[in-house]
C-alpha cells in the first residue's frame, strides 16, 4: 500500500519536528510499536487485506492528536487524519471507519466492530508482555511532567485501578496477553502491601 507509505513518512516527520520531549509514552516510539501490534492481531483475527489497509491508517493516527494536547487528543486525530486522507483515495466510510477505530482507543474504550477492538487492543497490548514495566515508567514519567507531586505509591495505586478495570477484546489478546497482565496486577499489589 504506497499510500500508506506516505503517509507514515509524513507523520512521523510531523512528530520528529513538533512532538515536544516531555511526551516520553506517547510519541512516535508508541505509534510504531500500535501500529506493529495492530498488524499482528489483525493477522491473528483474520481480517482480510481491505480491512487491514484501514487497520494500519488508524493505528499510525490514533495519537496524532498529541501534535495538538493532551485534551480530546482522540478527537483531535480524527480531525487530523480527516485532513490528510482528502489527498488520497479514501471514500467517506472507510474516513469515519478510521476515525471509529481511533475513538475506540479511548479510555475507558468501547470499540463497536472488530476493527476497533483491533486497535485498541493494540493500543494496549504492552500491558500484558515483559515490555509493562518500561511502558510503565515511560508514562509515569510523561505524567509526572504535569504533576510533579506524582508519587510512585499514587502511580501503583493507579495503576492497580486501570489494569482492573482494562479488558481486553480480541480472542488473541484475551488468549495471550490477559494472562500476564494479571501477573503484572499481582506484583503491582504485592509493591503496594509492602510499602504500605
């Protein structure tokens, strides 16, 4: 997919230049490793190639809107990805697919069809792998550029409630992943009775 291509190139240039250091989770590191994961499950839940192509665009787009804040960052890559696909070929309906791919990314999600559990398992996929504890610390510490008062105890804490409260939606991720993020939810609570 050419197209594609370009468009990748071309974002991730946007976020080279206008990303601003602090963003130490949600940065063009992340869109790679979603996009790499969305094209896994997606490979997994046998989707066909059509429904890839549009996988692939909402998964390089669904944190563009960090190019804009934090606020409604969702939103926001809606509107970006908008603007860009009016140069290529894509109809209307595969554009509002798209934007309700990356809508499911948000928290708490609720994606509506297998494309969007897709990428919002992809999205959160790193929760349950060895890569949880860099992921982790990596939005502990964008995070604390905010809230400098962040302490690590109140990040476990959060943490905890967010692993409880996460499910994931796709018969692979649910297979692979749930387990080992359980792990991490059992560690996450052990850290806290022993620092408590």
């Amino acid at each position: 997919m050419e197209r594609f291509n370009v468009l990748f190139d071309n974002l991730m240039c946007r976020f080279k230049k206008q990303l601003p250091e602090y963003l130490t989770y949600h940065n063009a590191s992340h869109t790679r490793y979603v996009l790499d994961k969305a094209v896994l499950i997606s490979q997994e839940e046998r989707i066909d190639a059509d429904q890839l192509d549009l996988v692939k665009v909402a998964a390089l787009y669904h944190d563009s809107g960090f190019l804009k804040g934090m606020i409604e960052h969702e939103q926001e890559s809606c509107e970006i990805v908008k603007a860009d696909l009016t140069t290529y070929d894509f109809s209307e309906e595969q554009t509002q697919q798209i934007c309700q791919m990356i809508m499911a990314t948000k928290i708490p999600q609720k994606p509506q069809d297998l494309l969007g559990k897709i990428v919002a398992d992809a999205d959160l996929e790193y929760l349950g792998t060895d890569l949880f504890d860099i992921g982790s610390q990596r939005l502990f510490d964008e995070l604390r550029h905010f809230n400098a008062g962040l302490t690590r105890t109140e990040w476990v804490k959060t943490q905890i409630r967010f692993l409880e409260s996460h499910q994931y939606h796709t018969v692979y991720c649910k297979q692979f992943r749930q387990p080992k993020k359980l792990e991490h939810l059992a560690k996450l609570k052990d850290e806290l009775l022993e620092n408590s």
